[in-house]
C-alpha cells in the first residue's frame, strides 16, 4: 500500500527544532513526508537536516525543480498538510492567500485537511490581526491548534508555545484517518472533564478513586482533531496536555464544579468524563493525623459534594447546549445506566462496566451510550479514542 503523503510546512520559529521530532514520528509511523521549509525558518534548522530526515529533497522556492512543477504538485498530492511552527507571518500570508514561496504554494493547491500548530510571543498570538487570520483560516476548513502555555523564547512564559510535538502528532494521526469531512465540530467549544478528585483528609492524606483521566484526554483529542475549541478541566491525571486543548486543573469536586460552570457558560457541549467524589470529609484537618498508642482511629464523616452532571444538566448555560455523563457500573449495568440517565437529565449517558481490562487506567474500554431519545449504541471493546469518536458522533448528529 503507498504510504499517505504529508507535507510538513516549517516556518521561521525558535519551535523549529521541534518539528525535527514531528517528522521522525511521522516517517516512523509509515509516512511519506516532504518538508517544505520557509526561507526565515532555514536560519533555525538547515535544509539538509530536513532533507536527511525525511529522505526527500528540500526546497523554499518555486524556482527549482521547475520542470516537476513543484508549487502545485506537492500540494495536490498531498493527503495532509501540517505547518509546525506556523509564525504569524506565516499564517497572515495563509489567510490572505499569498503565495510568495513554495509552502504558501503549497497551501493554495492543497484540497486535503490541513493543520497549523501556530507558535509565537502571546503579544503576536493575541493581536487582532493574528487572531482574525487564524479566524479566518479556520472558517476555510484548517485545523488551527491553540498555542500551549508556558516557557517561551528568553525568559517570558505564556501562551504561544508549540505543544508538545507528539501531541501535534498525535492531531495528525487523527485528522488524516478521518479524512476532508473531518472537522465536523468546528465553530463549537466543547468542556470535557477528566480524572479523577481527590477529597482531602489531612494535608498528606486523600479520598480518591481509580480514573486515570485517559478516556477524558482521548475525548479532548479526538475533539481537537474534529475542530472543536476544547476546554479540558483535568483532575489529577498526570498525563500530558492534549495539543489544542486549554488546560484547567481542579483537584476536588468542589473545585470541579467550579471550573466546570465557568467554561461551560458558552459551551456547546458538556461531558463530564471525570470520575467525582460523591462525598468528602466533614473536616479537614490543617496537621497530619497521628495515630496514638491504645488509641482506635476516629471515624471519618462523609458530606455530600455537589452533583455537577445533574446541575449542569438542569441548569442549561444556554440554549441546545448538550451534556454527556458517563456511568462506571459494575452490576446491573444497562439497568442502572438507563435509570442514571433518567435521574440526572442529560441528553447522552456512557456506561462502562468496571472491570478488569476495562475502563479505569486501561487503553481499551466497552461501552452503551445510551440517548434521552431512547438509542442505545454499543461500542464494542476497543481504543477509548473509537468510544470517543462514537460520542462525538451522537454528538454531531444532535446539533444536526
Ligand atoms: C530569534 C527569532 C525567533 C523568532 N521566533 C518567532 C516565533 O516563535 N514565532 C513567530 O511568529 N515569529 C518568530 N520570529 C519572527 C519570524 O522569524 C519573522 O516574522 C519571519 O519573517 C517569519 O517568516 P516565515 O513566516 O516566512 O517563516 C522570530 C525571529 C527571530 C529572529
């Protein structure tokens, strides 16, 4: 079988060195890349790393190679183009069409999807020039990954970082599976939350449960590669941010809660994929509990902590806003999920049964999501990026 075809656009970014790690996992990962850097983007890294690395030739301009035509069939043989780091320069010159050198070429006769992973000063990334470029860029059909936040050139930190290259990766292995009709949540922000809370006892000491966070993360990544603005409100998962996703960490239910009522005010879509205590200590205790000669333990109270799905369901932050709950159950699965679904008011529910190799901490997980509407769709043991996908499409068809 002919391997998919990528371009790898590299424009002039101190990040540039970083995409020298994106097409080593695209080329090991079985795919044939051309990387067609800017001018600017040369004084970073060299054409002949480009060229060593991906066993093609490398050009900037339009004028070698002229008799294979470059500037129009690279692009049109492409099956993906990723630009990584887009600069604003670069992306000012996407969205206005320019095509002054063999990557903006490129990207006028490409017709399969294409990703920016734009990274710059968050000065840049925040001027309404750039913000209207990456608008517009994004209405044609691209798939702009946000900046992350962090250390940037020098000493500053803030957003414009280039997320991690294997995440960048990671939005391409996405984008190209699905293919040109791939942005199908473009134009909505969705607010996934995932892991697990952890209700404190003393300051060494929690209640906690067993959600890794994975089946969160995989609905924030599939999410970003269908074109979604995601917010990822993460409970102590330890995993690496998602490419595209902003970040918000919550510890405990309450704080969950709290995070979750913020950036679902203009969301699309709420799914709450975090596994939340139903209940915490009556008291915190501000030193360490000792345990004393003679002496049994003190039993701990429990209160209720709030239950954010049931809220959030109720209380829409907007109209045809949709919520998605995800039921662990270990007997009496359907039964108790359809009663779940029932109780709290959201529009799909995800019920996993726990058990070994499933759900908590695993790769794979099996699932019935179960619709308000009465559907019921199984998905049957695999990735939890397929269960995704199949939440996301429920999802989609919803809003149709
Ligand atoms: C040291 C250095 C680092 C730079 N880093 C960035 C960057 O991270 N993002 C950006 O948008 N521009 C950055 N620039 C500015 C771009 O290189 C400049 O806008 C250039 O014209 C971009 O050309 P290109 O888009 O054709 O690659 C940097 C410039 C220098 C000298």
């Amino acid at each position: 079988m002919e391997k998919p075809k990528v371009v790898l656009g590299v424009s002039g970014g101190i990040a540039a060195y970083k995409a020298c790690e994106l097409l080593r996992r695209l080329t090991e990962s079985g795919h044939d890349v051309r990387v067609v850097p800017t001018e600017a983007s040369l004084n970073f890294v060299g054409a002949a790393t480009w060229s060593a690395l991906s066993g093609n030739p490398v050009s900037t301009e339009v004028w070698e190679s002229v008799h294979e035509v470059p500037h129009v069939r690279i692009g049109q043989a492409a099956d993906l183009v990723v630009v990584a780091p887009a600069t604003a320069d670069m992306l000012a010159r996407a969205a206005h069409g320019l095509a002054d050198d063999l990557l903006t070429n490129t990207l006028l006769t490409a017709r399969c999807p294409v990703v920016f992973a734009p990274a710059m000063h968050t000065e840049m990334w925040e001027h309404p020039a750039t913000q209207e470029n990456v608008a517009t860029l994004r209405r044609r059909g691209a798939v702009v990954i946000e900046p992350a936040v962090g250390r940037l050139t020098g000493v500053d930190t803030g957003k414009g970082r280039l997320p991690d290259p294997g995440e960048i990766f990671e939005v391409c292995r996405r984008v190209l599976a699905r293919g040109p009709g791939a942005r199908d949540l473009a134009g909505r922000h969705v607010v996934i939350s995932a892991g697990g809370t952890r209700e404190p006892l003393d300051p060494v000491r929690y209640l906690g449960n067993r959600s890794s966070g994975k089946q969160g993360y995989a609905l924030a990544r599939t999410a970003v590669a269908r074109g979604a603005r995601v917010t990822l409100i993460e409970a102590n998962t330890g995993l690496p941010d998602p490419a595209g996703a902003d970040v918000v960490r919550a510890g405990t239910a309450v704080q969950l809660r709290e995070a979750v009522l913020k950036a679902s005010a203009d969301a699309d879509v709420v799914v709450m994929a975090a596994a939340v205590a139903d209940f915490r200590p009556a008291a915190y205790a501000s030193g360490k509990i000792k345990k004393k000669d003679g002496q049994e333990p003190a039993p701990i109270t429990l209160v209720r902590n709030p239950d954010i799905l049931a809220e959030v369901a109720a209380d829409r932050a907007r109209p045809g806003q949709l919520v998605v709950g995800f039921a662990a159950e270990t007997d009496d699965v359907l039964a108790n999920g359809r009663e779940k679904l029932r109780r709290k008011g959201c529009d799909l529910l995800v019920v996993n049964e726990v058990g070994e190799r499933k759900t908590f901490g695993s790769e794979e997980n099996e699932a019935v999501v179960l619709g308000s509407d009465g559907g019921e769709t199984a998905v049957p043991y695999g990735p939890k990026e397929a269960l995704a996908d199949t939440v996301w499409d429920l999802v989609t068809a919803r809003f149709g």
